[in-house]
C-alpha cells in the first residue's frame, strides 16, 4: 500500500531532494564548500528579498527559536509575547527560560492575531526590548499578517521584532528586510521542503548591533560567533554542518524559487478546504484572511475527528491531531509540497470514504473543490 505523508513537518521531498542529499560529501573547510555556501545564501537571500546572511544550524526549528532567545533575552529584558495556540506558547516558553520578565497576550485558538491587539500592548508597555510572533501558528492553521502588524507598531523606538517563521517561510511570503522584522526562525523540514535537521535565523542590521552589545548564554546558538565564520569572503561553520542536508536544501529551493510557488500553495489549501466543507467539516480558521496556505485545521462532522484519522490512517494517509487544550479536537492536514489536483482528488476522496459513518448525506464534494480549483487558476 502506497503511504502519503500529509503532516505539517516532516514534509514529503522530492526525487530531486533526495538524490542532492545523497551527494558524495565534501569537506566543510574548503573552496568547494564555501562556493555551494555563497550559492546557497543567494538563494536564501532571493527567498526573504534580502541581502543579509543567513546563519544555518544544525538543529530543529527550536533551536533557531532558541537561538534568538539566548541572544537578545535574559533577566535584564522586558519581552511582549503575543500568541495564538501551541507554538507561539513554545517561543514564549523558551524566552522565559532565559530569565527574562514577559508580558503575556493571548489570542483565542483559531483567531489571528490583529494588528491592533500588538499596536496597543506595546503602547500599553512602554520600554519592552523584545516583541515575540508567529507568523503560521502550525496548532491552528492560523497565517498572521506580519507585515501588517509592525507597520501598525506606535512610531519610534520600539521593541526588537522577533519571529517564528518556522511553518511559514516556503510557504508564504516573509520578507523580514522590507516588514522590519529583526530576527526570523525557521527550519528546513516544513515550507522549505528539506528533511529534518537545519534551523536558520536572518537578523536585521539594528538586531546584529544589538547582539554585539550582548553576551549570548549560549556557546553553540551564538550568533555573533556564527557571524564571525559565515560572514568571510570565504564563508565556513564554526562547528561540523551537516554537509548532505545543505545539498538537500539547495535542491529544494529550486522548487520553491519557482513562479507562481506561493499562489499554489494557497490554491491547493482553497480548494481542499471547499471539498472538505462539502463533506461536512469545518475549517478551525472561521475568518478566510488568516487562513495558512501550508496547513488546514477542520473538525468533523458529528465531531469525532480522531475516528477520521484512524481511518485515514489505515487507508495510507497520515494525518495529525490537534495539540494542546485542542487535542482531540482537530485534524490537520498539511500541503506544503507540490500538492496539485490528482493529490486534491486523492485526499478528499479518502475524507469522503473516512467520514462516511458521521455523516446523513453526501454533497458533491469534488465538484466544490474543482469550482475553487479552476476558478483560482483562471484569476491567476
């Protein structure tokens, strides 16, 4: 039986991925590496429209978290933290690790954060040296506006913007240098389509100022010190990088390079959601405008969705659950990778079959999805 990987991380790769990470190595400290690398950072840079590094390392998307904790957070810091489900409480949850004094604002599950909601805590806490976001909130399904949300910040001094691009970058836009983010997260597993095993942190010039003025309480996710290797004409890691995964990635952003990239990934999540919404569910996201292109949440019709995916699971699909206080509650399918109409057809068809038992009638599902689907190529 074929099994098809529909988890918001690890994602399925490509023939391509897989044959680039099979690459006979090379060594970490020669020319050959250091010209892949440059080549790699320009296609990073191409990605997030900006002309600064990125720092590449060997970790999960917690580590790049982490990372922006331990070196712009500790006790003599004031951090607003603004989430909306299981992963913004775990950027949070690593920042007061570091000591440092945080001012909590919660968004109820299934909501995106308004621009206005972070407008008026940083108001209403004059002198906060951190503001922590997350633009996809992966638990949910949820997409903030990032870009909407700083240009909406009161004017003049204010907080270093951090934020967990973990689940997002790939799949949507994130464009740090033209939003005015400071410091960006995220991993190789999720939108960009690479396995497990690399987390990567972009800084703003104003961010790397700040982190040299600082001492890091972190030997391994010191930036400064990543910067002092990465940023050479020559550039190399301070540590052993994990050499196939870089080859891995560089194949991978060749796919998410491409034109038309991101309006596919919202295509494909449109039209499973209209599909679905024909069989019965529900989107967890009621508001469209903060709907994720990389993953879509739904409850069940009849409301027992862990029977769905038990099922689905025994069909070949894997799916996952909801997590935290939605534990139960929901399920969440992913499609961050090339998802296109035979996978559409596929999905919804076994939803169909799944969810048969809960349901009193069966509406034209596929013929929902494909209106969306059409429809959005021909606006397009």
């Amino acid at each position: 039986m074929n099994e098809y990987l529909l988890t918001p991380g690890p994602v399925p790769t490509t023939r391509d991925v897989s044959l680039a990470e099979a690459r006979e190595l090379i060594g970490h400290r020669g020319a050959v590496f250091s010209e892949f690398f440059l080549n790699l950072e320009e296609k990073l840079s191409k990605l997030l429209r900006s002309e600064g590094r990125t720092v590449i390392f060997p970790s999960s998307g917690t580590g790049a978290l982490e990372s922006l904790a331990a070196n712009f957070t500790g006790p003599d810091t004031k951090v607003i933290s603004v989430s909306c489900g299981v992963f913004g409480d775990r950027f949070r949850e690593i920042t007061a690790q570091t000591g440092a004094r945080m001012i909590n604002i919660d968004v109820e599950p299934g909501s995106g954060v308004r621009p206005e909601t972070v407008s008026r805590a940083v108001f209403e806490h004059p002198g906060a040296d951190v503001l922590l976001l997350t633009q996809n909130e992966t638990s949910t399904g949820v997409l903030n506006p990032i870009d909407e949300i700083i240009a909406a910040l009161p004017k003049g001094e204010r907080p270093l913007v951090l934020v967990d691009g973990v689940s997002s970058v790939g799949a949507a836009p994130c464009y740090p240098e033209e939003w005015g983010i400071d410091g960006l997260a995220t991993a190789s597993q999720k939108g960009l389509l690479t396995p497990p095993g690399l987390g990567l942190v972009w800084l703003s010039e104003r961010a790397w100022d700040v982190a040299a003025g600082r001492k890091c309480c972190s030997y391994y996710f010191d930036l400064v010190r990543q910067r002092k290797y990465i940023f050479k004409d020559r550039p190399e890691n301070p540590y052993t990088p994990p050499v196939s995964l870089y080859f891995a990635l560089d194949a991978a952003l060749n796919s998410v390079l491409a034109d038309g990239w991101f309006e596919g990934r919202r295509r494909a999540a449109d039209a499973l959601t209209a599909g679905a919404e024909a069989l019965g569910f529900k989107h967890f996201v009621s508001d469209k405008k903060f709907r994720s292109p990389g993953v879509t949440a739904l409850t069940a019709p009849g409301g027992d969705i862990q029977a769905v995916i038990k099922s689905l699971r025994e069909m070949g699909l894997e799916t996952a659950g909801g997590q935290g206080s939605l534990k139960g509650k929901l399920m969440r399918i992913a499609h961050y990778h090339d998802v296109r109409w035979p996978e559409i057809s596929l999905i919804l068809g076994s939803l169909f079959a799944a969810s048969a038992p809960l349901r009193n009638e069966r509406e034209n599902f596929i013929a929902s999805a494909f209106a969306v689907w059409e429809g959005e190529r021909h606006e397009r």
